[in-house]
C-alpha cells in the first residue's frame, strides 16, 4: 500500500493544481519581495522589492524598485521598472509607456512597442517555436499513446515470458537503472541523425522506446493492481500502469490554460524522459529478460 500511495501521490499533486481550493494560485510575500505561483496579477501600486511570478502572467502598471523574473508566463509592463526584466519561456512585452532601466531578457518572445525605453541590453532568445497551443500538444500525446497502445499486446504476446522475468526485478537497483537508461537513451539520441540513415537503425530506436514505456507501465500497473486485487496479469498491469500514465497527462492538458501550454509540455517531457529512462534501464539490466540480475 505505501509504494501505491507514492505512485498515486504525482497524480494526486496535479489534480490539486487545477481544483478550486488552488484556482486563485498563491501569493507570497517576502519582506519587499512579492511571489506568485498560477496566479495572474496586476501590479498598480509601487513594489519596492522583487516581483517572481510561476506560470503566472504579469502587468505592471505601477513602479517595481528591483526586476521582475518571470517563469512559464507572460509580462507586460506599462510603467517603471528600475532594475532587469528577465522572462524565461514566455512572452514580454514593454509597451509605449514601459520603461525598464536594466536589462530586458527573454527565452520566449520580445516585443518592444512605440515609445518604450530599456536603458540596458536587449536579449531575446526566440522559442516561439514552442508555443505549439494545447490543442497540438494533446494530438501528439495521445497520438503516442495510441502508438503504445497498438504496438503494446503483440511485444508482450510476442516476449510474454521475458517480460514475466523483467516483472520479477522490479525492486532491484532502480537507481543504477535509471541512470544507465537515461546515458543510453541519451547516447542513442545524439546519434540518431546517424541511426535514421538507416530504416533499421530508426525502427531500433523506436521499438526501445515502445518496450521501455511498456516495461514502465507494467510496473506501475502491477503496484497498482496489486494493492487493489492482489492478482498477478501482465496484461492487465499494463493496462492499469497505462491508464494511470494517461490520467497523469490528461491533468497536465486540463491544466495548461492555468499553468501555460510550455509549463505543461516540458513537465510532459521530463514524464517521457523518466519512463524511457527507466524503462530503458530495466531493460539493460535484466538483458531483456534474459537474466533477472546484471548490474
């Protein structure tokens, strides 16, 4: 039951995230400092301190006396701000009466309207590219997921017996695992230009990533069920470990009008590249099911 309640306790964090009791985000403060997490505001007053926004959108209106750093969200400023403006992963806009006396950055989108002034350097690094909308991001996530789910039955009618004995190890080394899954994912992704001259270097590729994210699922599943039934299925762990991954992304997708469509991309991401990882991992370690224990 605890290793249950440590695999459910993600999802239950994201489902937190966009219930009402989190709707109006936080707001914190810290002595002239002013921090806000998903919470849009506008600043109309004077802020003598530090403005630090996460996945919140920012309009200064007012005067903010030090910088106003932004994350996952977009910044406008209409007013006076005295020291840098840095946004990462979003857009900023200083609009004709927007002033900013230090440097104004942006890993995201730039714009610099009409009268505005900025008295220190201007960097913006273009990542519009990223801003692909919700919509695009739930086509590719559940395009990957019908992708799993398809190719998933054949691999474990085809390697039933291996993935019994890779099901047996899932409490050894699962540090080791992770680390050596993540170099070899890595590795193999630097080198992928080179696999892909080849069709088989790429179907390579790709046919690791499906048993890593199947050998996941099956992990999670059999935790999952386990704790709730006590039956031992692999075919019903995968779906059960595949259902709770789904869930995890479905949150992530209702939230990303509240916490920005980048935010939620990049935490789909880091899901993607842990299960691979893992997976990946898993696999080297038992060599495929060939043997319960190598590292």
């Amino acid at each position: 039951m605890k290793k249950l309640l440590f695999l459910l306790l993600p999802a239950m964090l994201l489902l937190m995230m966009t219930s009402r009791s989190f709707a109006a985000g936080l707001a914190l403060h810290s002595g002239t400092d002013r921090i806000f997490i998903l919470r849009n505001i506008s600043v109309d007053d004077t802020v003598r301190g530090d403005i630090v926004a996460i996945s919140s959108d920012v309009e200064v209106n007012g005067a903010v006396r030090r910088d106003v750093i932004s994350i996952f969200g977009n910044v406008s400023i209409n007013s006076e701000v005295k020291g840098d403006v840095v946004v990462i992963y979003g857009s900023l806009n200083v609009n004709d009466n927007g002033i900013v006396h230090g440097d104004a950055i942006s890993v995201g989108t730039f714009e610099k309207n009409g009268n505005a002034r900025i008295y220190g350097n201007e960097i913006n690094v273009d990542m519009s590219f990223l801003n692909l909308g919700r919509a695009a991001l739930a086509v590719i996530v559940i395009a990957m997921g019908v992708l799993l789910f398809v190719f998933a039955f054949p691999v474990l009618a085809i390697f039933n017996r291996r993935f019994r004995t890779i099901a047996g190890t899932f409490e050894s080394n699962t540090g080791k695992r992770i680390a050596a899954g993540f170099l070899f994912i890595l590795a193999a992704t630097i080198l992928l230009p080179i696999l892909s001259i080849t069709v088989i270097g790429l179907f390579v590729y790709l046919l690791v990533l499906i048993l890593a994210e199947t050998t996941v699922c099956i992990f999670f599943g059999k935790a999952i069920i386990r704790a709730v039934s006590g039956k031992d299925n692999l075919y019903l762990d995968f779906i059960a470990g595949f259902v709770f991954s789904g869930l995890i992304k479905a949150v992530l997708l209702a939230a990303a009008p509240r916490i920005g469509v980048v935010f939620a991309a990049v935490v789909i991401l880091l899901m993607y590249i842990f299960i691979f990882s893992f997976g990946t991992g898993i696999l080297l370690d038992t060599r495929f099911g060939y043997s319960k224990k190598l590292m």
